[in-house]
C-alpha cells in the first residue's frame, strides 16, 4: 500500500490513474495550439536571453515532461518566459561574454541552482516566502521588465547594435547608432509589430463579428499570428535575398534531440550566480503559482505552493541537464492552453513531443528567420503586461504601497531587475514595519447608554478623571515597544490626578518580548508615580503566553475581561452617570 | 528672535543658560570619579579595538565636549566602549594589518562614516530605526560579544598570542598556545582579575556594613578598583622589572593632546568599510540611547532620538578629527556619572579635561603598565553584560525571539559581530512576518442572551446555516493576504448551502494593496458561487482607506457597523433564536 505516498509524492500518478481517451483528445488540440505558439516563442526568449536559438527549444522538451510529472497544475505551460529570459541575461553577462560557450554554462548553471534551490523549498515547505513580494511590488517589476525588455528590442527592430540592462544605457546606445538602422531589417521588424498589435487588438473581433466566424476559431487563428509573421518575413528574407542586405538572420540551428548537459563544475561560478537564481527562482515561482491558482480556481481545483515549488524545480534540473535555461509557467500560454481545453498535464508533455519534432525536422525552414520578427512577437507580448493603471490604483489607495512599487520600477529601469526586485521586497517589509511602528492609540471612554467604549476625539464619551483607559489598534512587538512606552508616558505626563491607566488590548493579537519588556517597564514607571496599570479585554492566546512570564505578579493592577468591568470597579460612578443617562434618555422619551 | 531655534538645534544653549554654581560642583565631582574610571578603560578599549594606547584618550577628550554641545541626555558618559571596540577592531582588521599606519586609519574612517551616518540619521529623523533591533536581539548580542570580548582578552592574561574574531578561532589559539604562557604575566593578569571581580562583588557590602563608611563613599572606593590595579601592577612591573621576563607593557605613549587628523581620502575603502560604519552606529545608537532614556526617566526628563543621533554623530566626528576611534555612551560610565551626581553635559566636559590633563602630565606613568592588567578590567567589565537569565526568560515566553536571540548569540560566536547583528535582525523581522502571515482566523456565533460574537469553538455560540461569520485577529497585508484567500475558500467548500459570509475586522488596522487584491478576488470568487461577500466591523481609518477603491462599489454585500447588526439582517431568525434564549434562561431563573 504504498501508492497513496507516490499519489502525494508525485501528482502525475493520481491523474494518470483516471486518464481516459476524452482527455486525451482535449490534451492534443491544446498542445496542438500551444506548440505552435511556443515555436517562435522558445526561439525569441533564447533570443533575450543572449543564447543561441536551439537552447529555446531544448528548454521547451524535457522541462515540460518533468514539470507533467512533478507539478500539481493541470493547466500550466511550462518553458521560456520573458522576464526570467531577462534575468538570464543579466546574470549569465555577469560573468562571461554572450556569445561564449561559458556564457551557455553559466544560463545552465541558473537552470540548475535555480532547480535545487526550488526543490529545496518545495521540500522544505516555504512556499509561503513567496507571499513576501507584495502585489504592488509584483505588478511594478512586471511593468518595469515589460518596458525594459520592449526597449531591449528595439535594436533588433532596427537593426543595429544598441543593447544594455538599464533604460539609460539602452536609449542612449539607441541614439548614438540610430543612423546605422537597416531600412530592410526595420521594415520587417516595423511590419512584423504592427502586423501583430493588429492581430491582438482588432483580428479576433474582425473574424467573429464581420465574417461570423465562431469565437473558438477566431481565438485559434489570432494565436497563429506570430507564425503568419514568421513565415512571411522568413519567405521574403529567402526570395529577396535580404540577409545579404544586412538583415540579422537566425542561421543554422543544429538538428536533432537536445543534448545530454551538465552545469560546469565550478563552484566560485556557483557562488557568484547563486544570489541571481534565488532571485530567478522566487519571481519565476510568483508567476508561474499566479496563474496556476487563478486557472485552478475556475475549475474549482486546487494547486499546493509546494508541490508547485518541486514541479518547477525538477522542470529547471531537467533544462540544465539537457541545453536548456531557466523555465517557469508562463502566464499567456498557460492561458491559451486552459481555454484551448487541456484537461491534464499530458498537454504539456504532446506540447514537449510538438516541440523535439520541430528541433528534429524544422530547424533548416528557421535559417531564413530575421531576428526583427523574433522582436516584434517579444514587444507585442511584453507590453501587454505593462499595466499603467494599476500604478494609477496603487497611488489612489496607498501611498506607502505606491512607494514600493515606484521604487520597483525605477530601480528596474534605472539600474536593473535583479536590484528592483531586491530593493522592492525591501522596501515593502520596511514600509509595513514603519506603518506598525507608529500604531493608533486611542483615549477611550464609554458612549452614554451603552456599554461601549470608543475614542474620544470621535464620539461624545463619558471618561474618568482618575481613570485613563488607552485602546491600543496594532499588535505590540519590537518596532513599536518604545513607541508605546514614549506615548503613555506623554499621555499621563499631562494628567497629575491620574490613579489609574487601563490599556484595552481588544487589537492586539501579540505581544512578543519586546513589548513585554516595555510592558514592565511602563508599568514600573507608572509605579513609582503612583499609578496602577490594568490590562483589559487581553485575547486568550495573548493572556496564554503572558502567563507564562513574571509580568502578571508584578502588575501592580489587574487584568479585566472587559473594559467596561474595568471601569465599574475602578470607577464605579463613572460608569454610573455614563449608564445612567440611558434611564434618562428613555424616561425623557416616554 | 533666533534664539529658540538655536536651542532646539543645539541643547547646550538651553541648559548653559540656567546654569548656577552648584550645578558646577556637582558636575565637578562627577567628573573626577568618572575620569577615574575612564583613564583605565580607554586605554584598555583602544588595546580591544587593536589600537595604539593614546588612541583612547584621544577618543575621550574632543568627542566628549562635541557630545556636550549637541547631544539631549544630561547624564549620558559618551566615550570608547567594549562592543563598539570589538566591532571596530573586526572592521578594520578586515582591510588592513593590526599594528599599521593603515589600521589606524581606518579606525579614523569608520569614526567619521559613523559620525556622518548618525548625523544623516537624525536629520532625517530616522531614529525609530533602532527599534528594529528586538530586545532578544540586543540582549543577545551583548551577551555573544561579552563573551567574545572575554574570551579574546584571555591571551593577554597569559602573555600569549592567541586572537581571533570567533570564540573557535580563540579557543583554538588559546590551546595551541597555552604551553607559551608567561608565568608572571598569568599572576598579573589573573591576580589582576581576581581583584577586581572582589572589588565588584565583596568589596562594597564590606566597606560599608563592616567597616561603617557611608554609601556613596564605598561605591566610589569600589569605582577605583581599576586604578588600584593599575597602581599596583604598575608598580610591580617597574620595581621587579618583568618587562625584561617576557611581561607585555604598554610602553612609551606619546605626550601631548590629540593630533588633528583626518581620515584616509581613500573612496574604495570608505565604500569596503561603510557597511561595518553602519552596523557600528547603529549599535551604539541603540547602546546610547537605551541608557540615556532609563537615566532621563529617574529625573522625569525627556530625551530625543534625534536630538542623539546628531550628538553621537558629534562625537564620532570629533573622535575622527582628533586621532580617535568610533565612540558612543557606555552603559556602565553612563550610571556612575549619574549616580555621583552629574546634572548636566557639562561634567563631560570636565572629564575631557581630565583626560587631556592625563595625555598631557600622565602618559609616562603608564610606560610599565602591564597589558595583562588592561584585560583584566576588560573581562571583569565585559562579564557583568552577560545576562544568561535573560535567555532562559525569553525561551519561556516566546519560542520565536528565542529563535532569534539564539542565533544572534551563535552567529556572533561562530561568524563574528558583524554577521551576528545582521542575522538577529533579518531573523527578528522575517519571524515576525512569518507569524502574521498565518493570521489566526475564527468563525464566530452569538453569544445567548448577549450581542456578542465569540470563536465557536471557545465559546458555546448560537451559530447560522446560510451565513458564515469569520473574524480575523490580524491586519490584512501582502504577508498574509494569500493565506486569507485559501482559508477562506476552504471554509466554503465545506458549506454548500452557504448564502453570506461576514468578515468581521474588529482587529484589523491596516488593509494594504495586497490585501485589497485578495478582498477583491474573494469577493468576485464568492459571487461565482452564489455567496453574498460582507464586512463588519471596519475601523475608521481603514474604512477611510478603502472608500477610495472600487471595492465599495464591486461588493456584492454591505460593510455592517456590527456583527450583530449583519446577522440581524442576514439571519434574523437566527438572532432571534439567541437572543430568545436569555429569556427562556431568565423564566427558568425565577
């Protein structure tokens, strides 16, 4: 009986048991679309990525097959995303020369740590780190890489050579060669953008409201866009003769099966590349675990953060052992994928079959493919993902989240993706810890009539003069102790009547040592002054853990159920005149 | 009319101008004792930190007067500290050789980065950043370096050579070593620190319960123990002369006041040592601070982060431009100035000039003093930091801060200061992430006979079918935003004939962006269901906040003031039923 551990252990097993010749049909017409889309997709993302052609396709085969049998996702297309290309880049140019066979190794090695490094988390169930990128800081390094990656482009486009990792560097090697543009190459690459803005924005709606074509179809023949494009510039750049006018061309691409690899042995590499594929790693798994809970979702399915965390990972071990680069589940093919029906995850392993036939038979039909097609389909699919107004949300909702993700963005644009995402993580915890290092504290006293407490500066309350109670809104721990002792300590520095303090902890859901320490010392402070401090309405989990330190012997008050027991005892008249205006009121309604 | 404006950015003013002639003698008297105390310690700190002698008296003399000026405590005794040695003495012997030109002045550099890092920090009121160290934190580190601190000094009570910046490196050198210990430099070092921990602990209670001498008369005899031991080994060292048997002597300290110097116009080694600055201010800030405010608090005095920020940073830049090495206030020195009766800044100054006095006059006095002696004040000093309760305390009450406190303390021993700190820090923040990422989240029922809602399985609760109230004990953020989306979808896939859920956000302070998001989505997933999504319960400021979303408007249920007044409309029934109850149990009371 030990199939239920290989059920847990490897999902492939559960969904295979019940595979039937249906799935099978609607696995194929989805692997069918999906390789199609993912051809000029692997070759352009290689391209991004600074390594040959062929490695797009080798990351497109043995990845796909081991995330079917290792992912929990039904619906996730596995293989070459823009951002994580760009990543590559800016890691592997590093340390060696694109263009070198070191370079290569170095794409092969992030394929690798990246691969053990998501393992290791799957194994050591820390999905949950994932949940440290805020949306903001997601949402601002996707804009940032989209613009930036469009920009990369660009030179391609133009045919000239204009590269860089920031938005500076590449705009102004942009400009100082923008006299060399190939008028060949830009008309292609000019052609080939425009071609595919219009398939996105204005084909599908053209074939379904003018000729009446069923939305299915229509969808089916706008995906094939980025084909069409390939194959008529590839048709002209061989009858007109265009790579001797200077147009790039893709060139020979070896035939045949993906290599057996290994990373180079060499740990100062590993060393030095670690940091990148940690960080390729943690926004690959943001991206690829987004859309795969957001497919899930619509069948009511459900995907686990850590078995997704090993799918990925044995995806990204199976790249490097087989010529490929880092892979994650990207998020457009995914998409295309659910909606094209795919019921398992045999659909990204007939995709993966799609994809080594095309490395085996069709490599000699890409020789003609000029490079400024390639850019056209990465700057189509790269600026969708820039969302403007998102921005927009954020600077309307909140300022602290709108500085993460402004600083995101900028830190992207300007001095590269690896430090944007870094510096945004950062800034998000750092804001959150600021936000709670100053929490609402509020002077209560109870609304006439009830046995409610409120803040005083908004409702009209009856309050004590020998009875301060403070309502304290954020959990107390070591970035806001201090903060709370300078507050009551100004709060009764301007009260000499004052016999006792009542702090009303209905909002605190911690207290760690930090605050516990300041706990003591305020109410050692208030003794000395003569004041008793009392505790109210403290949360059972709170009162467990405080039970366990000496603070509760040496409370010079009490700890109340509620704040309005609190207040009969200390001062019972008080409560008296605040209660005894609802007999009041309601004689005087009679 | 300038003058308020000059008191507020120079303290001094405000206290300089009521200043009377019996504040001067109190300051007098505190001054000689604590210049007492000081002459020993900063010779010894500056033989800590790796340094030459007279660096240490440089480093008590102008930063002490600049800290009088700028700082806001009234009793803080600023000047060369164990920790902030150690620490220095890591930093600088990572980019140079103890002993060189170089080494010095890199001392030099770190004293002014600190300087201008404090003086930045508290321009731009940055104090609260110190509150991101955790008490477990500091304390644990303060005990690690104690340890350390002690452990490295044991070679100079041998008269070996046996350094190291890990407890294992030290004990490694210490056994390897031990066979070359010098006889007469062990009774020295040992006796010395036999002495002084008598001195410490017996010789107080003696003088005063035995021998009738008045308090302060026998605390200020037991403050001199150093001095004694000073005087006495001394003495033996040049009578005997064990210089000549192999006993390490401070030798010839240059005569005079300190040198104006300046730092090493050296970018790169600015840039090498500007993380270690950083750590250095940062501690002794955090040092600083929490004894200024615990001696302002037993006057009901006042002191202001960032008032001390720009008067440590004084001082480290005049320790800079005068030969020294980074300062802060010492704890110890701190409360022996204040206890002999210090009323302001002004006994600091006075103790300057003590100390300029000693480099002037005194400096050949200390030629035959024996380094063994220094260590042993060192390690009495140092040992009275390790609070080894502190760590039992911490690992009753919080699992959590312990886990951090101990790796403060291991990492410190292991890696060194540096790494120490760093970790304590990135461990404190990411565990206190790690537990509001997993927020505790109850489902709530009425109370019979009461409007109040209580955790079902607590409490016995009057609960509905069709709605399901859930409160949540946390502000809703990036960290824990997902998490809130999974429980949620959980707890209705087991409720089918589910029509509402109510969050209820009575301890919710804060929704970010992130949490906005996931509000979003579960509001858009629940519709799909068939489920009403509400709220109840929403704080004024986070109300405020979501009001300027679309949120509001995409709701497909109300925001409800009360949980009571949510079921009343959602379930009257069901209300009805509980509150019925406190009839039916009133009936049966009579």
């Amino acid at each position: 009986m030990r199939l239920p551990r290989l059920d847990s252990a490897i999902p492939a097993a559960a969904w295979l048991k019940s595979y039937r010749g249906r799935d099978l049909s609607a696995d194929l017409v989805a692997a069918v679309i999906v390789t199609i889309m993912l051809i000029p997709q692997s070759l352009a993302y290689a391209m991004l990525a600074g390594l040959p052609a062929e490695v797009g396709l080798y990351a497109s085969i043995l990845p796909l097959i081991a995330y079917a049998i290792f992912g929990s996702s039904r619906a996730l297309a596995v293989g070459p995303v823009a951002v994580v290309s760009l990543m590559t880049a800016a890691a592997a140019s590093r340390v060696a020369e694109p263009g070198s066979p070191e370079y290569v190794g170095a794409a092969i090695a992030l394929a690798m740590l990246s691969g053990l490094m998501l393992v290791a988390m799957g194994l050591a169930r820390l999905g949950f780190l994932a949940n440290l990128l805020s949306h903001p800081v997601i949402s601002g390094f996707i804009t940032a890489s989209g613009i930036l990656i469009a920009a990369s482009q660009l030179q391609h486009v133009l045919g000239i050579d204009a590269g860089g990792h920031t938005l500076v560097a590449i705009v102004t090697a942009l400009a100082a060669h923008i006299g060399e543009t190939n008028p060949y190459t830009l008309a292609i690459g000019a052609g080939a953008t425009t071609f595919l803005f219009w398939v996105r924005t204005n084909l599908k709606p053209l074939l379904r409201d003018r000729l009446g074509i069923s939305p299915f179809a229509a969808d089916l023949l706008a995906k094939a866009g980025p084909v069409a494009a390939v194959v008529v510039t590839t048709s002209a750049v061989a009858i007109f003769d265009l790579g001797a006018r200077g147009v790039d061309i893709v060139g020979s691409i070896p035939e045949g099966l993906p290599p057996v690899t290994a990373p180079p042995l060499d740990l100062d590499l590993w060393g030095s590349l670690a940091t990148s594929a940690l960080l390729i790693s943690v926004i690959g798994f943001v991206e690829s675990i987004s859309v795969a809970q957001t497919l899930a979702a619509k069948k009511r399915q459900r995907v686990d953060a850590n078995h997704e965390l090993k799918g990925l990972g044995a995806a990204n071990l199976a790249a490097a052992f087989s010529g490929g680069f880092p892979v994650t589940g990207g998020f457009s093919r995914s998409v295309v994928n659910f909606d094209a029906g795919a019921e398992t995850p045999m659909a990204g392993v007939l995709t993966a079959v799609g994809i080594a036939a095309t490395a085996v038979f069709l490599t000699p039909l890409f020789f003609y493919l000029p490079k400024a097609t390639l850019a056209a389909t990465i700057i189509v699919a790269v600026l969708s993902l820039v969302d403007l107004g998102a921005i927009k949300r954020t600077f309307v909702y909140s300022k602290p989240d709108f500085a993460a993700m402004a600083a995101t963005i900028l830190i992207v644009l300007g001095v590269g993706v690896e430090a944007g995402v870094v510096s945004g993580v950062g800034l998000s915890v750092a804001l959150y810890l600021w936000r709670t290092s100053r929490p609402h504290m509020a002077i209560v006293g109870q609304v006439p009539g009830t046995e409610h407490f409120r803040n005083v500066d908004r409702h009209s309350v009856v309050t004590s003069e020998e009875v301060l109670s403070i309502r304290v809104d954020e959990s107390l721990y070591f970035a806001n102790a201090r903060y709370l002792e300078d507050k009551i300590y100004d709060m009764i520095a301007e009260r000499p009547e004052l016999k006792h303090v009542v702090l009303q902890c209905s909002a605190v859901n911690l207290i760690d040592a930090s605050a516990l320490e300041s706990l003591e010392a305020i109410n050692e402070r208030l003794h000395t002054a003569g004041v008793q401090f009392h505790l109210s309405e403290v949360k059972g989990p709170v009162m467990d853990r405080l039970q366990r330190a000496h603070f509760l012997e040496e409370l010079t008050g009490k700890v109340f159920l509620s704040q309005r027991q609190a207040m009969a005892e200390l001062d019972p008249d008080t409560v008296a005149r605040a209660e005894g205006r609802r007999l009041e009121r309601e004689l005087h309604a009679v």
